[in-house]
C-alpha cells in the first residue's frame, strides 16, 4: 500500500469513528507532510482520492473539508470500493466487468 492510500485510510478511519466529523477542516497539505515527514504531493494524493470517493471536499484558497455528508456508512462503503477497485486491476477486470457483476449481485439495483 502506497504512502498516499495509507494517509487515506488513517482519515477514513477518524471519519468513521468520529475523531473527524462533518465540515471539519482537514490539515492543510503543507503541514501534514511536514509532521508526517512525506512529501506534500502525497498528501495531495490521498486528498485527491478522498475527494474521488466523495469523502472530503476541496475548497479553493481554503483548504479540504469532511463532507457534510460523509458518515461512517459511506467512509464503510468507500473502504469496500477502494479494496474492490485494487483487487479488480489486479485481476485485470475493466470497470465494466466489475459494474456487471455488482449489478447482478444487487439484482439490477445500481
């Protein structure tokens, strides 16, 4: 697991348990990969894919935020996609193969 999706789980993890809560403002990049002594682009990094799965949200000049939205359910369901996604490539199964199948198993619920 890359550094950038080891700092992404840490935050889906105090989303989920509530240590981050709704709204609140995350570190700025800067700082957190001054004290977690990485470079800032991986910081970058996990917000972005934070950002991709809907968890936290960008604010230009103001930094990243917890989404009003985001609770333990999603940061759960989050997790299981982001899992899903690294076995799928793995695998080698297109983003189809894997729509098709959640499909079925959701009986044509997506």
């Amino acid at each position: 697991m890359s550094l950038a999706e080891q700092i992404a789980v840490q935050i889906r993890a105090a989303v989920a348990s509530g240590d981050l809560s709704p709204g609140e403002r995350l570190p700025p990049a800067r700082e957190l990969s001054v004290s977690l002594r990485v470079n800032m682009h991986t910081v970058l990094r996990a917000y972005q894919q934070l950002r991709d799965e809907e968890l936290i949200e960008m604010r230009q000049g103001r930094g990243a935020f917890v989404r009003e939205d985001a609770g333990s359910l999603s940061v759960r369901v989050s997790e299981l996609a982001a899992q899903l996604a690294t076995e799928a490539r793995k695998l080698g199964l297109s983003p189809q193969d894997v729509h098709a199948r959640i499909d079925r198993l959701m009986g044509g619920a997506v």
